[in-house]
C-alpha cells in the first residue's frame, strides 16, 4: 500500500523479534522484494534509545493533553492520534527544519 500510494520503496523493515514477522512466508516476501530486515529484541525499548526517547515524549504530551482539558481515558485514543499528528508536523533540526510529513510527502508545508 505504501509503495503504490506514494511511489516510495520499502528498503528496510524494523521490528521486534517475534510473531509474525519471523514467518516463512514474511522471510520470503521480504526476500523477494528486497527488503532488509532489523530486529529488535522484543518488549525491551530500551535498546532503542531514540524509540525509548520518542515513546517518553509521546507519553507526557498524551498525559498533558488529558490533564489540561480535563478528559477522562476514554478519550486516550483521540488524544494519542492528536499527539502523534503533532508530532509528525513538528519541524527537525536535524533534516533542514523539515517535519517527517514533510519528509515523506516531498513537500515542504506553509
């Protein structure tokens, strides 16, 4: 679906080391399109310092989010969709001020 909607190719997949990922048919549909693989060892983030980093920022905006507004958790899921849309439009230093939406759309926004 992602290479059809936007022309991109799939070089590598990351993911933790268990399930479904580790079938046979995943091993060979990766192979046959070229895709290389990394694993991680499951349910320890913390080998990940940037997941674990971004996973701690993702929590405290979803959390101020909740407490600001005065929400109940029922609306966790609303709250986390917003955080993580917010964050995907968030400008980085690291790639000339470019937020990963813009990365990924080609497209610099206004």
């Amino acid at each position: 679906m992602v290479e059809n909607k936007m022309g991109r190719i799939i070089q590598t997949l990351k993911n933790d080391n268990k399930g479904v990922y580790k079938s046979t048919d995943f091993n060979e549909f990766c192979q046959l399109n070229s895709i290389s693989r990394q694993f991680f060892i499951p349910y320890t983030p913390q080998h990940n310092m940037v997941l674990k980093w971004k996973n701690q920022i993702l929590m405290q905006v979803f959390l101020n989010m909740l407490h600001y507004v005065k929400l109940t958790r029922y609306f966790w899921g609303e709250a986390i969709f917003i955080t993580i849309y917010l964050q995907n439009r968030q400008p980085c230093k690291s790639v000339d001020n470019l937020s990963p939406y813009e990365l990924w759309i080609r497209h610099k926004l206004l």
